[in-house]
C-alpha cells in the first residue's frame, strides 16, 4: 500500500515522501479500512517535527482520523461487515491506503454524507465531547467562549454548542474569519487583531465554559471572563504554556482549571469515548447541524501541500487528504 513516510528534515517538503508498506493485518478486536480520505490536524505537524511522538503501539505514520470502507473484519469484531462506510479515531496510520482499527473506536458514517466530509469528524468531534462537554460540562443556556473559533476544533466545538442550546462567543483572527464564525453560529464573533479586543471581549458577557487552544498568552484575560463556577479547559498552548493565574479569584470565583490530550488516552477510554459521542453526539452529525467546512482536499501524495497551509494559519475548517 502507499503510505506517506516521515523522512529526514522538519518542513513539510523534506520531511514527508510516498512510500510503500505492507498492508497491516487486523488482530483480534480490530478491522482493516481501506481509507478514503484521512483529515490532517496540527498534532500531524507536531508529529512531522518529531515533537510529538506516537503512544506505544501506534503506527508511525501521520493521521489520527480517517473515513472509509470495512475491507477486513478482525477475529471477534461484530456489528461491523465487509463495505461498511465508517469513520474512526486513531492512534495514527492515516496517511496510507489501509489503516487498523480498534473496531470500538468505528462510527458509521450516515447515508448522504461524502467520505471527506466524515474523515474531518472524529478528531474534532470526540475533542470537543471530550472537553467541552464532559469535563467543561457545557449545558444548555450557558455560554461558551473558545478561541481559535475557525480551526477545525473550533468550528465543530461552534456546531456542537449551538446544538446542544448553548450561547457562543468566538474570537478568531481577521474580519474573514470573524465573519466565518458568525456564519456558523457563533452568537458573537471577535477579531482578536483590532484594537479593543479585551474591551469587546469583556463586553460579550462572562463564560461558563472555556475552551482555550491558544494558553499562556490569554491567561488574564481568560480568568477575568469566566464566570463564577465556570470552567476553563486548556487543549493547546500555542501562545505560550507558562501562565500567570489569580489562585484568589480562581477561589472566590469557584473557578475550575483543567485539561487534557486525546492521543495519549487508553485504548478502553477512546472506546468509552467512542460510545459516548454516538449515543449523545452523534444525532448532531444525522441531521446536519454538525458539518466542519472543508478548506481544501488534496490527494496523498501531497500531503506535504495541506501541512503548508496548515501552518499558514489563514484556513477555515479543516485540511483533508483524498485517496
């Protein structure tokens, strides 16, 4: 099979190249795709720049979602047959033309949605469940604040917010893509480029839910919005990790801090994960209020061209690899 290799230097046009494998054999428990279409996903560049290793027992090989047809069903995998369109998490092995899965980790993929379309799903989708709504506990009624509201996490945190009756404020950067927020749903839409941005931001209203990819920078500002009991949850620390907090008003505030990684999980937890986005979650995606825009496709080979405008930053929604 062809597969996409990491392969001497850190840009994307030095270190990644087309290769071939051997299609892998799917053990017990797990089911052999043939990959259709693979998302890419920052972690895939962390990954690239050798800063972001796989777990134990992971592939080597980029992608950590991926949408498809059930090509071999492992020793005791049931529920799932030979042609089944799905779409998975997992701990790598994307970029390739087959991938194993954990069979627990597979949701299907609803009649009339494109492979592309369900490839750019389950890294975010199972994200944002994960944090937003498990451990932010976001509830109808609520508002909830993330930055970085047009990368491919933020759109769909957007979608799920608005469909579980929940208020959004998105910050975002530049009019393009504060207008992109907006016509996704999002309640309030911020560029965090203009001037005034902490006045404007204060303006929207407090936060009860947080979903903060950006760190260090936003920390002040963070804290100063969230709302009495609210939650503050931290995926990603572009803007820098070492931050400043109130321990004083964290307490008087009953403010709670967390955070967390999907990659690194137990297989058993992405599987408890996996059952929970499809009995509460996945209803949203059957009926079209969850939908990631696609910024563009591009075919394996060229992977390296959606990791260079990846990084480039100017994207809405999300990069998809075509097979």
């Amino acid at each position: 099979m062809q597969v996409i290799e990491i392969k001497g230097g850190r840009g994307p046009a030095t270190a990644l190249r087309l290769a071939e494998r051997p299609i892998p054999t799917p053990g017990p428990g797990e089911v052999l795709l043939r990959v259709q279409a693979a998302g890419v996903n920052r972690p895939d560049l962390l990954q690239r720049e050798g800063l972001y290793p796989p777990p134990p027992g992971a592939p080597d090989i980029l992608g950590l979602e991926v949408a498809g047809e059930v090509a071999v069903p492992g020793d005791g995998v049931t529920g799932w047959q030979v042609g089944d369109r799905v779409c998975a998490l997992l701990g790598g092995g994307g970029y390739a033309e087959y991938a194993v899965v954990d069979a627990r980790c597979l949701l299907p993929v609803p009649d009339g949605l494109d492979l592309v379309t369900a490839a750019a799903l389950p890294e975010a989708l199972f994200t944002v469940w994960a944090n937003v709504f498990e451990a932010g506990r976001l509830a109808a009624g609520e508002t909830l604040l993330v930055h970085g509201a047009t990368s491919g996490i933020g759109v769909t945190a957007i979608q799920m917010a608005k469909a579980a009756g929940a208020r959004v404020i998105a910050t975002s950067r530049g009019l393009a893509k504060t207008a992109a927020a907006l016509a996704l749903g999002a309640d309030v839409s911020l560029d965090a480029t203009e001037g005034g941005f902490d006045a404007q931001l204060d303006a929207a209203g407090s936060a009860d839910v947080i979903l903060d990819m950006v760190g260090a920078a936003y920390a002040e500002r963070n804290q100063r919005v969230l709302a009495p009991g609210g939650r503050w949850v931290v995926i990603a620390t572009q803007a820098g990790r070492a931050a400043t907090i109130d321990l004083m008003q964290l307490m008087l505030k009953r403010q709670v801090l967390t955070g967390s990684t999907l990659r690194s999980r137990a297989a058993d937890e992405k599987a408890r994960l996996t059952a929970e986005v499809r009995a509460r979650a996945w209803a949203w995606v059957v009926s079209g209020q969850v939908r990631p825009p696609i910024e563009a496709t591009y075919p394996l080979e060229q992977a390296q061209d959606a990791h260079i405008r990846l990084e480039a930053g100017a994207h809405v929604g999300k990069m998809v690899l075509t097979l």
